[in-house]
C-alpha cells in the first residue's frame, strides 16, 4: 500500500509553485486590463505585461537563490548573519507591517467586489469583518495546510478563467484590436512600471523558505509557478480589449468580471455565470490573503518566538481590519493598494538582490 504522502510537516516544491500561481494572480487578473489599457492605450499592453513578467522572474529567481543558501532559517535569522541583527529586526518589522496592509487591501477589495455583484444589500464592513475573521481562523492551522490549499484551488480558478476566454471568443472583434504596435516605448515602460507589482507576492518565500523539504528546487519551482498568472494576465488582456475595446476596458471597475458575465450556459443551467467564477475566485483570495497573515505572524514570531500566534493575531486583526475600512470608497481603496508597490518592489528585488551579492561576497551560507 503507497504512503500517504502528506503526513509531514515540510512544503515540497510543488506547493511553493502553487502558492506562488495563487498570490501573484489575487486580486491583480480582476483589474489588470483597465490598469494596462489606460497606460498603453491600445492592445500593445500584452508588451508591457511580458517585460514586468519577465523582470520578475528574475528577480524572483534571484530570491529563491538567496533563500536556498539558508535552508530551513527565518528571513529574520539569515538577514541579521548578512546585515547585522538591528538591521534585521527593521526589515522583518517592515516586511510584517507590509504584508498585514496587503491582507487589509486584499479584504477590502474582496468585500467590494462582493457587494458590488453578489450581496448588495450587505453592509460593506459585515463582509469584511466576516472575511477577516475566516482568514484568521485559518492562520491558526499549519502552514503546510495553508499552503497546500492551493493544489486544490489554484487549477480550479485557472480551468474557471480558461472558459471565460474561451466563451469570450464569439464576441471578440479584431476592429477593437487595431492598429497594434503603435505604442511608444516611453508609454510602455511606464506600464510595466505602473504594473510590476501584478507579479509580486513571491516575497512570501522569504519566510516559507523555513519550512521547504528541498531548498535547492525552489528556484525553479518559484518561476514554474510565475508561468500560470504570466499567461492568463497576457490571455486576459487580449480577450478584455478584443471583446470591450481599450476605451471600454479603461471604464470598467473589474473587466475580467465583466468578460464572465458575457458567458452564456447552453440550457441556462446557470444564470450567472459571473456568480461561479467570482466563488471560485475567493477560493484564490482566501488562500492569498491566508499565506499573506501567516506570513506575517511568522515573520514577527521569528524575532518574538516566546509569544505564541494567538497573541500576534489578536493584536494584527484589529489594525488590519481598520486599515481595510479606512478607504471611503472604491478609488480610495485601488489607492491603498498603489500605495503598496514601493514595498513589494523593495522586498521582491531590491533586498533579495542585496542580501545575496552580501551572502557572495561574505561567503556567508547556511548550515
């Protein structure tokens, strides 16, 4: 008889490659063709959105080389060897208080597009409290059960994002499409600077990297993961401006949501079609915004460890849920989560970057 093969408390490389699928497309695929469509104004954002996949890569590919000199040590632990322990406490700090402001944007962001197109006469805040307190609830699971939720979530949001492309192909007009390649470089490299951060949310790596069975494969398990959120974002895009026009896609809150709902069911089984894709992008939001708190407990329990995840918890939930009612509306809250991309720049290129020609130079690594 096979073993079964998840009694262990260790993360395999697989399970790095789908949270990585799982927190880069978040939030980012609902609004990623209006963000793109108003700095390129025309279909040559696709262009854009490979350079900013392709930079983070890089990046990204650098990071998993940092983390896989120090097996099985906290971001904490290996930064203060490389920086100094004063250092160290100030960057983990950082990274904790930017992943909680994540979690706050991602929950607000949930809870108005839930209002918006399922529960309208629901109180805004009632949603998101009540998404906090289940995000909260799962924090106090292991991380190899969070992270493994993702093998189940992830190739069905995908398969979910695969058939509204596909039921989209009928309404696309090549009229909107064209003229193609009339972008200039200057308004490109301005999207992909306004848009890399769609990539970002593989600095969760800086802490699971702890927990990861074969250090030496997150390398490539981490860009393997990029691949999923690299194709649908550049599928998404086309299919948003062939079907909507730039003009039209430019105006829409969520144009990926309204490509869903242009979906019709043979029999009308289902009415809504935007109802199941929306429920199955919360699976994707839930896991994200779960990793993104777990994330940050470690990371402050990592500097901390006498006290115990409840206490962390109970004293972030407040502060996050606060944070997520602060904006007074819509635009407030997209302006919540602009305000994070000099964080995720700094922690997905330009700390691991450092750290790692540190740890070359030192020859400084892991035992």
């Amino acid at each position: 008889m096979k073993a079964f093969q998840y009694g262990d408390d260790q993360i395999s490389s697989k399970e790095i490659s789908f949270a990585t699928a799982s927190v880069i497309i978040a939030v980012f695929i609902l609004v990623l063709p209006r963000t793109v469509a108003k700095d390129t104004g025309s279909i040559d954002g696709w262009i854009a959105i490979v350079l900013a996949g392709c930079v983070n890569g890089v990046f990204a590919w650098l990071m998993a080389t940092l983390c896989a000199r120090f097996p099985q040590q906290t971001f904490f632990v290996f930064s203060a060897r490389l920086v100094s322990k004063p250092v160290a406490y100030v960057m983990t700090i950082a990274l904790a208080a930017y992943l909680m402001t994540l979690v706050s944007y991602e929950v607000r962001l949930i809870s108005e597009t839930a209002k918006l197109y399922l529960l309208g006469r629901t109180p805004l805040e009632f949603i998101a409290l009540a998404f906090l307190l289940l995000t909260v609830y799962a924090v106090f699971s292991s991380e190899v059960t969070i992270l493994r939720l993702n093998l189940l979530f992830v190739p069905i949001i995908a398969a979910i994002v695969i058939i509204v492309l596909v039921s989209n192909i009928g309404y696309m007009e090549m009229s909107n499409v064209k003229p193609a390649f009339i972008t200039s470089w200057e308004r490109i490299w301005g999207a992909v600077k306004n848009n890399i951060w769609a990539f970002s949310g593989y600095e969760i790596i800086l802490v699971y990297i702890a927990y990861v069975k074969e250090p030496s494969k997150v390398a490539k398990a981490v860009v393997g993961g990029m691949c999923v959120p690299f194709v649908l974002y550049i599928a998404v895009y086309i299919v948003a401006i062939a079907v909507f026009s730039v003009q039209g896609a430019e105006n829409m809150v969520f144009p990926t949501i309204e490509l869903a709902k242009q979906v019709e069911v043979p029999g009308e089984f289902f009415s809504r079609f935007e109802s199941i894709f929306f429920t199955v992008w919360v699976l994707t939001i839930f896991t994200t915004t779960t990793m993104a708190l777990d994330a940050a407990v470690k990371s402050l329990r990592s500097m901390f460890p006498r006290l115990r995840k409840p206490v962390f918890l109970s004293l972030s939930a407040p502060l996050i849920y606060i944070l997520a009612m602060m904006p007074e509306n819509l635009n407030a809250a997209f302006a919540l989560g602009s305000s994070l991309t000099y964080p995720a720049l700094f922690y997905t290129m330009l700390v691991p970057t450092l750290l790692l020609l540190v740890a070359k130079w030192t020859g400084i690594r892991g035992t």
